[in-house]
C-alpha cells in the first residue's frame, strides 16, 4: 500500500543530552521521518499536525516518529542491575477503554521501574497532562499507571498519531534509563545501542481475529511484530474500508504489538463478508516485506 509523505514545518530545540526536541516552527526540515496527515482516527476527530523525532544515533523510519527526550538533568529512573539478572519483558499498555475521561497508560518492566517523572516530564512535552497516577504491585512486576489528558481540551486523547506518540515516549525513555530493555524491544533497533538478538517471524507472529460484540459493534484483535508507527498504520488501514473505530487499547510486549479494537460499520457490528475483507486487509499489510521507502 503506497504511503503518501508530507512535510511539515519545525523548530529544534536542543535538550541537554544533545538529542533534539522538534517543535511546530517555521523552518523546513529536508530529510527525515515523518508523521503523514491521516485522515483516520481512534474513534474522534483527526489532527493534521505532525510530529518528529530526532535521536543522538539515528532517524527512525517509521511512518509516525517522536521522541521528547527526558527533560529532568537527575536520572531519577535508572538503576543497576547485575548481568546476570533476568531481564524482565518491557510492557506498554495504551487504554482507551477504561476511564471515559482520560487516556490510561500502564508500564511495567519487572520491578526496575523507579517514579518515572521523566517520562512524565516528556509526556508534557506533548502537549499532555498527568491528571493521575499509581503504582500496584503483583507477581510480574511493579505497574505504574497513569491518566492523562491534553492540555488544551482537558479531554482523553483522540488523535492515533498522538497515541503513537506516547507511545514511542515512553519506549525511548524506558531504552534511555534502561538501556537493557533495548534487547527485549523491537524500538532497541531505532532508539537502543544494543537490537533485540531475536528476530519476530511475521507470518508467525501475525494474528487477526474479529468476534461478535452486541448488535452494534464488532471487537477486532490483532496480533503483529512492533514497529514504530504501527498503531497509525492500523487504524488507518480500518477506516480505508470505511469501518468506524469507536475505542481500543494497544499494548507493546517485548517484541510484539497486541491490539483490541471496537470496531462497527455504519453503526452496527460488522458482517460475515467484511470481517473477512477486513481480516484480509490486515493481514497482507503485516505480512508484506517492508522497505525503508515503504
């Protein structure tokens, strides 16, 4: 499927560790990844603003790209480990389906995660605020979650490319603090010094399920390798065949992305043949050899 590209207009802006922080400005940028436009959304209305991502070592080549660095000069997120330590699965977990009012992000990774207000600091970078947070602890880890709200609506985040956004965040932050998550994630080949040593088999790993969910809506899972700007691409491939996503969640676990999406055509749930179109859809997209000019 081709991929339109689009240029936008930005301003750098130098974060202490050298690593750039791009803001909407008047200055064209020439080379680089880019967030494209959509005309898709998680459920809401869409945004045309685009964001960027500058990293110390390299561009990613993601479809959606950002990366606010930590903000605070105190890393208030690291800690040491032996090497000899297994090291835990990184999770990620974006919610759009618990809390009405705000969206709800989780992060777990063993229990090497300190009080993250660095990424809560970069989080506000985005335009976002913390309007609640806590920490609950179980047999795979500390759980630190968050509800969070932009800045200038007050209200849950509705944009895809934002949601991307946090995510890929919260990832480069985690990487940066805990650069021996970088193996476990498949950001460590963009963000890390150290790439995952394994290599997720697509057509494996490639899973896409849709299941009655009452008369009006249809719950879509897919199962897929990560990669930065997946979220986006998803939802955009939905709503090219014209099916509504009404709310969801996206969860990053080590080298996978697992998603759950309500999904419905024209306000009911989707039928047999479109489930199939729609599955189908999916599926070639996740499943087709990918290029750095895809």
């Amino acid at each position: 499927m081709a991929v339109a590209m689009a240029s936008c207009a930005l301003g750098a802006h130098l974060s202490n560790n050298n690593a750039a922080i791009l803001k909407a400005s008047e200055t064209r940028v020439s080379t680089g990844a880019l967030i494209r436009p959509r005309s898709s959304s998680f459920g809401f209305a869409t945004k045309s603003k685009c964001f960027f991502i500058f990293h110390q070592k390299k561009w990613l080549s993601s479809a959606t790209t950002i990366s606010p660095q930590a903000s605070s000069a105190t890393t208030v997120e690291d800690a040491s480990y032996s090497e000899r330590d297994t090291i835990p699965t990184p999770v990620v977990i974006i919610d759009q389906d618990s809390d009405p009012n705000a969206t709800v992000v989780e992060i777990t990774f063993g229990d090497r995660l300190g009080a993250l207000l660095d990424t809560m600091n970069a989080l506000k970078n985005l335009g976002l605020n913390v309007v609640k947070a806590n920490v609950f602890l179980d047999s795979s880890g500390k759980h630190n979650k968050f509800a969070i709200t932009k800045v200038d609506t007050g209200r849950k985040v509705d944009d895809p490319e934002l949601l991307e956004a946090i995510r890929l965040t919260i990832i480069n932050n985690m990487i940066e603090y805990h650069p021996e998550s970088s193996a476990q994630l498949a950001m460590g080949v963009a963000f890390g010094e150290v790439p995952p040593k394994q290599q997720v088999d697509v057509d494996i790993a490639t899973r896409v399920r849709v299941y009655d969910d009452g008369p009006n809506r249809s719950l879509l899972y897919v199962e897929s390798a990560d990669r930065p700007g997946l979220l986006v691409d998803l939802v955009k491939i939905i709503t090219d065949i014209n099916i509504t996503v009404s709310s969801g969640e996206f969860d990053t676990e080590g080298l996978l992305a697992k998603a759950k999406f309500h999904v419905s055509y024209k306000d009911k749930a989707i039928s047999n043949p479109l489930q199939l179109v729609l599955a189908n859809s999916l599926r070639y997209f996740l499943r087709r050899p990918t290029t750095e000019e895809s």
